[in-house]
C-alpha cells in the first residue's frame, strides 16, 4: 500500500510525460550517468538544483546540506566529491547558496538552535571573519552579504580539499563556480570569477 499516494501519482504522471517526450529516456538514462556539474547546494527545499538550472536527471550531480557548506571534515562531502571528480570526470564544480538562507541568519542569532549550532560555528568563523562588513548594515542585508561571502569561502575550502589538489595537480579541468540564487525572482546570479586552482582564502567580492 502507498502510504502517500499523491507522490505516486505525480510520479507516474511525470514519468508519463518523460516518456512521450523521449521514449528512450529512461533506457539510456539506466545504463550510465554522466553528468559535466557537481552541485553543492543548501538543503532548503525552495532551491532545486535540476529546476532552478532547467537539467534533467543525470545531467547534474548534487550534493546538499545547510548553508552548503564544504568543511574538511565531512565525509559525506568528501566521497560526494571524490566520487564526482574521479569517476565521473565532472568539469564544473557550483556552490550555490541563496539570499535569506535560515542556517545563514541562525549563524548571526544569538541563541541555542540544539545540534545545528555545531555546523553552524563553521558560517559563524566566516562572520567574525567579516565583521568590519558585516557590522554596519541592517538585520536582512547582513544576512544576504554573509550569504555571499559564505559562498566565496566554501569555495575556497572547496579548492583546499585533496580532491581538487590532486585533479589539478594531474591537469585535470576542474572549474570551481561561485554562486547565488534569489528566491524572490528565481535567478542565479555569480559571485566570482570561477577558481581553477588553488587560490588564498578571499572574504570580499
């Protein structure tokens, strides 16, 4: 029995679609991905990576977490990552964050949200980091700048890792993209020029 039948109708009805569209969809999508981006994305359901980029499945990678963040002690990442770069050959790797991020906005609150405030110290490092800029502007524009600038240094962490080490250290083409999403209007928008090797941590556009 389908516990949440609504799903599985919208399931069928889209896998319904997909197949009239393309009745060799599914057949060539089970044998093989082979997607040219890694995504990593915040864990809001409000940012899809697929939609928000108009890809299909197996056109993206994606890994998800709070305030995508790239710290160099989580694993999951790490594999996530490994996997993407080693196996699959990706070619472009987008950390995508989004104004008005809660995990962002929790980071610059103080007071106890239970467990997450362990993950959260790692945007709380980026803040004090940036206090001269964070400082002076208003309660939602303080939490849209450190949006930013948390998108820049986990990018940066991101070109640290072994993994991007040793791609571009064997002149693997590896492209790290910059960027932000805004819920209000649906676009992505880049924060930098993409890192291509390893660079000093930057904390400003």
């Amino acid at each position: 029995m389908n516990s949440l039948p609504q799903l599985f109708e919208n399931n069928r009805n889209w896998a319904k679609r997909i197949n009239a569209e393309d009745p060799e969809f599914f057949s060539k999508l089970s044998k093989q991905q082979n997607p040219k981006y890694l995504w990593i994305g915040c864990a809001d359901s409000r940012v899809p990576a697929n939609q928000i980029t108009g890809l299909m499945p197996g056109d993206i990678f994606v890994h998800r977490n709070i305030a995508n963040l790239v710290v160099h002690t989580d694993l999951n990442l790490l594999s996530v990552l490994q996997y993407a770069v080693d196996a699959l050959k990706i070619e472009h790797i987008i950390i995508c964050g989004h104004y008005g991020c809660g995990g962002v906005r929790a980071a610059l609150e103080n007071k106890p949200h239970g467990l997450v405030d362990n993950w959260l110290r790692n945007i709380e490092d980026v803040a004090e980091a940036n206090l001269e800029t964070l400082t002076p502007l208003k309660d939602n524009d303080r939490v849209d700048r450190l949006c930013e600038l948390n998108v820049l240094h986990q990018a940066n962490n991101l070109s640290r890792t072994t993994v991007l080490q040793e791609a571009w250290t064997r002149k693997q083409s590896v492209d790290i993209h910059s960027w932000i999403y805004s819920l209000e209007d649906g676009h992505i928008r880049t924060l930098a020029e993409p890192i291509r090797s390893y660079t000093p941590p930057r904390s400003s556009l």
